[in-house]
C-alpha cells in the first residue's frame, strides 16, 4: 500500500472544511472493517483512508502547524499500513466498566507476545505479528491498544475471496473465533492488491 506523503495532508483551515463529511465516510468505511472478537477485543483494519483521518485528527487536536512535526506525524502514522501482501489492524481491548479495567488486562496479559492472535484463511493459518512496546509481562502491564499484522501467503490471498476467513484467539483466559463477513472480505480485499 502506498505510503502517505506530507502533501496529502491539510491543513487546518482547510481539514475543518471537509472534517464533517470525510468523518462521515471514515465512520462508513470502518463498520465494514471492524471486527469484534470475544468479549472484549475489536480489530479495526488499517488503509489509507483511516490512516489519513488519524494523522488529520492528531494535527487538528494538537494544533499542529510546524510542517517537520507533521511530516513526524506522517512518518509515524504510515507504520500502521499494510505492507505488500499484508493486513493491519489496531487491536482495541474495549472495557466498559472501570472496575473491570485492571482485571480484564491482567487476565490478558501476553495476548501480544505469543501465538494467540490468528487469522485463518481457508486451510491456512496466519498468525498475528505485533509491534512491541505496548505491553510488559515482568511488570504484570498491558496496553489497551496493539498494532497486529497478518503476512499472507500467496495461497491464502488467492483464496481470501471465495473462503471462509476468520480471527481467531487462543489465550489461555479468552477464547474466541469471529468469521469475517462478505462485506468485510471485500473491503480488505484491496489492502491485499
């Protein structure tokens, strides 16, 4: 997937003039492109579009308008697309009550150090690859957000279209499985081109 560039990006006069609407279109294109897995875990698969929003989002909140601290912006947020052959998803763990925060975490811990995270593709099993960072097993801590990365063999993205496709989780604390719908295939069909 190709790599934003500065240019691509607005600034902040002209984004408020298109924020409303491109919100709009970002909300319709991530409800085919959100996946809930289990109680507690929504992946939201990462493309062009919802990176460019994040980085408009990040400059609009901050009030950033140094172009080398935007184009910092850029360099960061291009890390979440796809790479050739790829699909990349921001892994929330959505908590709703605050009590549970602490416990539900806890009983996560490691989901983003081994092979718990897959996804199959048909016969094909390909396991999720998580940037590191974001939790620390020692320290008993764990992040609410990961960044996962699914490297598709060409036998898989060859048949992505026509099988059955699913996220899969195999943690000792929270087992689930959520097949991935028409309409969600489709939608990341692309990201795979």
């Amino acid at each position: 997937m190709k790599q934003l560039e500065l240019s691509e990006i607005l600034n902040l006069v002209e984004y408020e003039k298109v924020r409303a609407a491109r919100q709009r279109e970002i909300v319709e294109l991530k409800q085919a492109r959100r996946v809930s897995v289990g109680r507690y875990l929504t992946f939201v698969f990462e493309n062009r579009a919802t990176v460019w929003f994040q980085i408009q989002e990040m400059v609009r909140a901050e009030r950033i308008v140094d172009e080398s601290r935007i184009a910092e912006e850029v360099e960061v947020y291009n890390a979440l697309l796809p790479r050739p052959g790829e699909l990349a998803a921001t892994l929330m763990i959505e908590i709703a009550e605050a009590t549970e925060i602490k416990p539900v975490l806890d009983r996560l811990l490691g989901i983003d150090t081994r092979d718990y995270v897959k996804m199959t593709v048909g016969p094909h099993v390909i396991v999720g690859e998580f940037e590191t960072g974001h939790s620390d097993e020692e320290r008993g801590k764990l992040s609410a957000v990961h960044f996962v990365r699914f490297a598709l063999p060409p036998q898989a993205r060859a048949r992505f279209s026509t099988s059955e496709v699913a996220l899969v989780v195999e943690h000792p604390n929270e087992r689930a499985r959520t097949v991935l719908s028409d309409e969600t295939k489709r939608s990341l069909r692309g990201d795979l081109a």
